[in-house]
C-alpha cells in the first residue's frame, strides 16, 4: 500500500503517520517536455529560451492550463502539437509527452481569421497608444477605468483585439485575439500592432476623434464658428467635427505633428 498526498508531507491513518520522504515523486504528479518558437520566448526566463526544458504537472490540467503557468498566454499561440501531432487547448498530457508551441510569427493572416473588422480594446495604461490607433483611423475602445474583466468582456461581445501590457490579461479565455507589447514606448507600440496585424492596408488617417473614437467629418466652417479660437478662424477655411463628441479639428500644428508620425511609421508615401 502507499500513501500518497501530494499536499501534504505527513498525513494521520488510523494509529499511524505516513511521512514521504522528499526523494519519492507524488503518484500524481508527471513530466512533459516543452519549447517554445519564436516570439513566444519573450515571455520566458532566459534559461527556458529556445531549449527544451521539462515542466512537472499533475493530471487534471489542460495544456492551456500547463502553457500559461509556464508564463505564456493562449492569446499569442498558433499551435501546439504533443509528439508531432496538433491539439486543442484542451488536451491533456500525458507523461513524458513532448510539447512544442508555436506563435504567429509570419503567419499573421490565421490570427485574423474569423474577425471582421480590424477593432480594438485597450488596457488602461495604453491611453497614448489608444489616441495613435484613432489617429490612424482604427475602432479603439480605450478608458483609464476600464477593468480586466470588462476589457475582457468587452473583447469576447464585440470580437475586439486585446492590446495590452498585462500578460495576465491575455490568459482570461475569453479573449479571441490578443496582444501583448513588447516595447513600453508608444511608437514602437503602434509599430509592432501595425506589423502583427497587417494593419498598412487599412489605415485611414484623420477620419476618428482622437478623444472619444467617433467618427469625423468635413463640416463648413460656418457651422462651426463660434468653437473656433480667433486666430484658428483667421487662419483656416478647412474644418471637421466628430460626430460623437462634437469635437472639432482643423489642420494645425498638431496636425504636422501627425502627419510626421505617421511618415515615421509608414515611410514618405504617406
Ligand atoms: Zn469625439
């Protein structure tokens, strides 16, 4: 007979103590082997990093479960095939299976598979990348009270990517598609969302307020007049209005200002 309690090294049997000695490995628990492609190894200890390392686990967890304990989550995966063959989320290992996990890295069109329209949700330290995205014309959902389980609600009802900097975040699994940023600086941010979902052919710049994600449009400047600062009516006839918010822009200085972000991101055809 044995007496096993993975918990707990002593347990109370009747009149006696069981006491496992350290060196006797848990009946429960076993060992799968696991490597990670690619962008997944940001997510790692630098040790674990394109090696194969081996990771213990007990049976009632999922491979999902097992991947995302390990530090990555299911949001940036592709696919994970145990010994060669390709599984769901939900399969369970077995011992000594061997694991690889595969992230996106050039096949980025499977990533959007499913999803209509290229639209997105923000964590809430992501206001500045929030205003890039609008600026560029993208559907962004951004408020600084916005909690994780909301983002994450918000995600699965409208089928919006998730940009964030919260890797926990990315593990909720409702999410459909997701985002972790890698660089913590907004221009890199918007260049790494621009290149990870493919975003050049649908940038329409100045078409969304930068403030409340309505939409723009060109309004004559007599309806808006009485907004306008005294220099700004002096000095320009070109005038938009958010139809939300009621916002209005002009092509100013911050107007330039955009424009050479926008030449940064995308080159001088812009
Ligand atoms: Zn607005």
């Amino acid at each position: 007979m044995v007496f096993v309690n993975c918990k707990k090294p002593e347990r109370l049997l009747g009149l006696f103590i069981c006491r496992i000695p350290e060196s006797i490995p848990c009946a429960m628990q076993q060992t799968a082997e696991f490597y990670f492609h690619g962008s997944l190894n940001d997510f790692l200890r630098s040790k674990k990093r394109k090696v194969w390392f081996s990771y213990t686990f007990s049976g009632h967890q999922t491979v999902k479960d097992m991947i995302e304990a390990i530090a990555v989550p299911h949001a940036e995966i592709r696919e994970v095939l145990v010994n060669g063959k390709a599984v769901s989320f939900s399969h369970r290992l077995q011992r000594e299976d061997r694991v690889e996990v595969y992230p996106y890295d050039g096949r980025e069109e499977l990533l959007l598979q499913g999803i209509g329209d290229l639209k997105f949700v923000l964590d809430v330290l992501l206001g500045t990348l929030a205003k890039s995205l609008r600026m560029l014309g993208f559907d962004t959902l951004y408020e600084n009270t916005f909690t994780d389980k909301a983002i994450a609600g918000i995600a699965e009802a409208e089928q919006r990517i998730v940009l964030t900097r919260d890797v926990n975040l990315l593990k909720n699994k409702i999410i459909p598609i997701g985002y972790w940023l890698r660089s913590q600086h907004t221009e890199e941010q918007l260049a790494e969302v621009i290149r990870r979902f493919r975003l050049v052919d649908h940038i329409k710049p100045f078409t969304r307020c930068m403030v409340c994600n309505g939409l723009i449009v060109a309004v004559p400047k007599d309806a808006v007049l009485e907004q306008l600062p005294p220099k700004t009516r002096l000095y320009f006839e070109e005038f938009y209005q958010c139809t939300n918010c009621l916002r209005v822009y002009w092509k100013g200085s911050h107007y330039e200002r955009m424009q050479e972000l926008i030449k940064r991101q995308l080159g001088e055809n812009w």
